[in-house]
C-alpha cells in the first residue's frame, strides 16, 4: 500500500488528456515560482490555447458565478477531462456538537462547464497573486465571439451573465450589513432583529416614546430638512452601564425600519480600525442611503488613530443626506468630547440606568409571563415585586443572568429527585417579623440585610392592595431559589468592582477595562454558521456585500441545497463533500 506523504500539499485528481486547451501546465510554471502578478499570465496561457474565445476576467468576490450557480440559477460542473484540476483535501469540521465532520476539497484551480439560460460557457477559477497582494480568486469566463462582439472584443452575453449575478446579489433585502474591517451581510441577524418587539423593552415610558419616534420621524421628514436649509444627517448617542437595554433597543428599531412600507437598510458596524476602514464605512453608507448606521462600542471604532478621519467623514466633505448614525458606548467619560459634545455629529445623548423599582418590577413580570405555560412552576404575580426588591441595583442583565441561574437550579434539584415541600404556615407574619430561611452562603449579617431591603421595599410598596407575608412567599420554590443566586450574583458584583479598583494606575489616572463583554449583535453574529447566514467579502475595496458560498464555497446545481459548514485554515476554505 502506498504511503501517503504529509508535505504534499494537494493531489492531483482525474485522468488528463492532452488535448489543444490544456492550461494546468501553464498555471504549474505560473504560480510554482514567485511572480508579482500571476494574474497576467494566466490570462495569456489562456490566449494561447483559446485563441478564438474572448476571456471576460472576473473578480470572484465580486460576482460569484459559482455562487448563483449554485443558488440554482445555472450550472457549473468541473471538467476533469480536458485540464487538471488543483484542489486541497482536508477535514471539515462539523457545525455543531455532536454532528459529524466530513472530507472536503479546497479548489486553487479547476475548470468548469459552465451554461446560463441556454448560452454555454468555458469557466475557469484560479487563485492567483495581483500585483503583490494576497491571493485571490479570479474567474476566466470564456466565450466564442457573436458577431456583435467583434468590435470592441468584449461579449455582450458574458457581460449580460455579469449583470445577472450582480442584480442577483443585491436583490435579498431580508439582511442586515455587518462591518467588520469588510463588509458582510448576515441572514441570521436580520431574523433576529425579526423577533425583536418594543413590548419587550422595558425602560421608562417617556423615553422609549421618545426612541419609538426617533428614527421614524427623522426619515419622514426629509422635506423639513430641505425646508430649513439644513443637511438631511442625524447622530445620536445611546450610553450608559452594561446590560441597561441598549441593545435590546437598538435591535427594536432596526425592526422597526425594516417593516416600513418603505425598508430602511441597517447598517451595524463592529470594528473599524484604521482610516480605510472609516472610509469604506461612510463610502456604503453614502450609496445605501437613506439608511440606519449603528456603531457598537463607539469608543472602541473611534481611537486616537481614526479621530480625526471619522470627524471629517461625519462631518461630510462629502455628501451625508439620509444617514442617520446611533453610536452606542458604555464608557461616555471615555469619548472624545469632539464626539459627544459636538451637536453637528451626535445631537442627543440617552443615559440607560440601572433599572428603576417599577422597571425592575415589569422585567420580573415579562419572565412571569414567558412562563406561564410551565405548570411545575408555580409563579404568581405577587412574586414579581417582591423579586424586583432584592434586586436593587441590579441591571437587566443581571437581573436576566438571576431568572436564568434559578430556573437552571429548579431543574437540576429536580433531575436529582430531591424532595421540596412547601412551607405553609397557618396564618401571616407582620412583615417585621418575617424570618429568612438559612441562605446557603450567607452568614447572619448577610441574611439580616436582604431582611432589611426586603422589610424597608414591603413597607413602601402599594401597588398591591395585600403586602405578601413570609407565608405567602417562601412555599414557592422559585422564590426560595431566587433570593440564594441574587446573593450570589451580588458577591460576584462587589468582587468585580474590587477588581476595577486595584487594576487602576497610580495617580487615579483610568484604567482599560471592558466589562460588558461581546454585544448581543456580535454574538448573533459570530454564531452564524447556516448557510442563510454570513455572506463575506474577503477584501476591503469591493462596493456590494459578498453574497454566496461562504461558508459553502464551490457548491453546483444538482448538488442539493447549500452546504451546511466548511472548515477554514489560513484563508483556505475547505468544502464538504456532496
């Protein structure tokens, strides 16, 4: 049995025959040595054995041919006989735990039968090097001439192929543009922005009328603007701590813009971190008009690098009409005050505290409600301020990570058959005697202050015409298990705020730390694995959002659906098997 070799970077597949159009040996001595622009002389290996085809050279990132060949809008099939494909074998990783992995080719160079409509075509794909740059992958469409085709040497039917594909990528509106140093577009965002609902936010009524009204009425009112000789541009600011609900808002108004009569695109930016970058940002924020422009994290995209750059751009030397920016930060201290105290850039700040006692009553009441079809819970609404009591200075998501602690607490007791009985006592306690169970971690003094809280919120509460006693509290399970993770959960608060303490310089000077962790948005993101989901550009210089093969690269019709996963190392991308 041969052995198989470890350096051999791929395997050459196929029998090969020696027939006039044979260009594997050119791309060989091409690309087997160092060259400054590969990309030249493939095209004139081309020549030489297609003198009478007209070669149309095509950006693939640009107008992925074999992406609408595989959404089913033509066909692509690899010619093993005529010319010898390159292609890269490795292991394609599985999607998701407990799914199989697969083996899978990565194509560098192969030629392909290629028919749209009615009208065939000779396609080629190659990674190739242009002018020094990292590889990239071109198509060689190839095509005898029509007798119009004559004059200039292009062909009209290669061209209208082009045009196909192009108005292909951008006719999906069910997306939402994500920047990320490039642009990509992402189906699974916009079917989370989907679900998002304004019922769902919980802040003070006044100020969620007032972001509700935010962007509708700026793109409603494009006349006043015009009217008032002012440009047609906004930017405001959300900030405040972590976990607050700026997030959750942003997602509902992208929801929001997305369901008008007339959509709003919007356009979330994750990093930016060169002036490039900045550049590329408002260029196709420009061409998307009118649209939404969300930075994340702003003090994050704006450094001391991008300042002045991003300040010229939102200032526009160059034309902003329609843009309407909301830049999000839990740091305002931290922004350059060019950008927030500057009313030309960003007009409006809105703080997100920590949720009030009626805020944090309500977010209990919207956890009630998203479990009112679990019978073995027992949760009724006297628990909700009860619970929203304990958790002063809570944010929602703390309060979030508490209703999740406990239900995961409920069910493990569960799996492990433990009996819990409820205490029923035969009549109610004055709210001054109430006793506290035993707190597992809790020590006398630690008990005695959640007492404290809860007496001093009981006495002062009265939307509830009967103020629940310890009876009326301690016989449901929930409650019980509640009150030990807001403990819990307030012993890792105090501890991460001792933290931020010592990690501050000396001199009192502020240190660098993030405590928010990854947005909701970048986790939607970067869990997107469907073949619904990303759509990425490779490189930065490109106008439309790459649409297509990513992560299912080199699918072709009758091949069944896109492909699920693919499995990427240094650039190369490795495709399952059909």
């Amino acid at each position: 049995m041969e052995s198989f070799k470890a350096d051999e970077p791929f395997d050459v597949i196929g029998s090969v025959s020696t027939s006039a159009g044979r260009v594997f040996d050119n791309y060989k001595n091409i690309y087997g040595a160092p060259l400054e622009d590969s990309d030249i002389q493939v095209t004139e290996a081309l020549h030489n054995s297609y003198p009478k085809h007209i070669i149309t050279v095509v950006l693939a990132r640009n107008c992925d041919l074999l992406a609408y060949a595989a959404a089913g809008n033509a066909s692509a099939e690899i010619d093993n006989a005529t010319d010898t494909p390159v292609r890269w074998r490795g292991y394609v990783f599985p999607s998701r735990r407990g799914q199989a992995g697969q083996l899978g080719d990565a194509i560098r160079f192969a030629k392909y039968k290629y028919k749209w409509l009615s009208e065939e075509f000779i396609l080629y794909e190659a990674v190739v090097r242009v002018d020094r740059s990292y590889p990239n992958t071109i198509y060689y469409v190839l095509r005898e001439p029509d007798k119009e085709d004559i004059i200039d040497l292009r062909s009209k039917m290669t061209d209208n192929l082009i045009k196909s594909v192009g108005d292909w990528l951008i006719a999906d509106d069910k997306l939402v543009y994500v920047y990320d140093n490039y642009w990509t577009t992402s189906r699974a965002l916009w079917e989370e922005v989907q679900k998002a609902n304004w019922n769902d936010v919980i802040l003070d009524l006044g100020m969620k009328k007032a972001l509700q009204d935010l962007v509708g009425r700026f793109f409603d009112s494009k006349d006043v603007y015009e009217e008032a000789g002012v440009p047609w541009k906004r930017g405001v600011i959300f900030h405040g701590p972590a976990g607050n609900g700026k997030t959750v808002s942003l997602k509902a108004i992208m929801h929001t813009l997305a369901v008008r009569k007339d959509p709003i695109p919007s356009l979330y930016i994750k990093a930016a971190n060169f002036t490039y970058n900045i550049n590329q940002v408002f260029a196709f924020a420009r061409k998307m008009s009118p649209c939404l422009v969300i930075f994340e994290d702003i003090d994050t995209i704006v450094t001391d690098k991008t300042r002045s750059y991003f300040f010229n751009e939102a200032d526009g030397l160059e034309q902003n009409d329609g843009i309407m920016m909301i830049a999000s930060t839990n740091h305002l201290d931290r922004l350059d005050p060019g950008l927030s105290h500057r009313p030309s850039r960003f007009d409006r700040k809105y703080l997100f505290p920590q949720p009030s006692l009626e805020e944090r009553t309500l977010y209990c009441e919207f956890w009630r409600h998203k479990l009112r079809n679990k019978p073995s819970i027992e949760f009724p609404e006297m628990l909700c301020p009860a619970m929203a009591g304990i958790m002063t200075e809570f944010s929602f998501a703390y309060m979030k990570e508490a209703f999740i602690a406990t239900l995961l607490t409920i069910a493990g007791n569960r799996t492990r058959e433990l009996e819990t009985e409820n205490r029923v006592v035969d009549k109610a306690v004055p709210i001054e005697q109430v006793k506290l169970p035993p707190l597992e971690g809790c020590n006398q003094t630690e008990t005695a202050n959640l007492k404290a809280m809860f007496v001093e919120y009981m006495t002062n509460f009265d939307c509830y015409p009967e103020k629940p006693g310890e009876d009326d509290l301690e016989k449901y399970e929930i409650w019980r298990v509640m009150v030990t993770q807001v403990k819990i959960l307030r012993d890792d608060m105090a501890g991460e705020a001792s933290a931020r303490r010592l990690s501050l310089p000396a001199g009192g000077q502020s240190g660098s730390c993030n405590d928010a962790g990854p947005s909701a948005l970048e986790e939607v993101c970067r869990d997107s694995t469907e073949s619904s989901g990303w759509r990425t550009i490779a490189q930065p210089n490109i106008d439309l959002p790459y649409r297509g093969r990513e992560p299912q690269k080199h699918a072709v019709r009758g091949a069944g659906p896109f492909l699920k996963s693919a499995s990427s190392f240094g650039g190369v991308q490795f495709v399952p098997d059909i």
